[in-house]
C-alpha cells in the first residue's frame, strides 16, 4: 500500500476495505451480532501490522516523522506479549538496567522478533543512560 494521505483519514470511514485484522478479518466483518454469536473472539479485535503502518504513512504524509516513526514501532511489537512489553518498558526506566541487559534486549527485539527500529531505540537508550550516568551497575 502506497500512497495514502490525509485524505483516506480516518482509515476506518474512507479506506475500511484496507483494514484486516491479524486473524485476517474484514472491519466489517467486526460486529456485535459477530460477536453475540461467536465468530469474532478477541483476537480478531487486535490492530494489525499493516494498519499501524498506514496511519504511520499517513503521519508522514502530514510531515508527522515523529508519529509516523512511533506507529510504525507500534506495528514492530504486535508479536510480542503484553507482558515483555512491559518487561521492556520497565528495563528501559532510568537505573533499572546495566547496558549490557540494554544491549541484549535490543538484540533479542531484533533477532527474535524482526523489530529493527525498537532494536535501534533501545541501543540509543543505552548509550543516552550511558552519557547521562543513569545505568544500573553491575552488582547494585
């Protein structure tokens, strides 16, 4: 998908039939009567990747890097457990981790799960709490 602007925002309104769910479901698809009957289930009700990644074109198209980049990191961790989000998240606080645990999260982002661009934030990270002396020591 190329292309798209502010014009096809809100994606849902004026570009539905672009939207699928992980699970490969249609928006439309996404009712409550499904949803009383059965043929939906939570996982259906997830963002995808690629819907995440055309709100990060569309951010860009606006010269909205910032936010583009952001969603497009959002679609790197879909694959991951809310619970080593989370994980990460409280690795990435301030002296919470050394910058080898840094290192290897950053690496585990990158082999595991294809996500370069959380890969590269969490590199950063350690070298910034490097800098700024705001690592965990080895030992503490």
């Amino acid at each position: 998908m190329a292309g798209l602007t502010k014009a096809d925002y809100p994606l849902g309104q004026k570009r539905s039939e672009l939207i699928y769910t992980p699970t490969q479901k249609k928006l439309e698809d996404l009712t409550l009567e499904a949803a009383i009957n059965g043929e939906i289930t939570s996982k259906d009700m997830r963002i995808s990747p690629e819907t995440l990644s055309m709100h990060a074109e569309i951010a860009e198209s606006l010269h909205r890097d910032q936010l583009g980049q952001n969603f497009r990191r959002a679609a790197e961790l879909i694959n991951l457990s809310d619970q080593r989000i989370l994980e990460i998240y409280s690795a990435l606080r301030p002296n919470r981790s050394t910058k080898g645990e840094l290192l290897q999260i950053a690496d585990e982002l990158e082999n595991e799960y294809q996500a370069a661009e959380n890969a590269k934030l969490v590199r950063e990270a350690a070298e910034v709490y490097e800098r700024r002396g705001i690592l965990r020591q080895e030992g503490e």
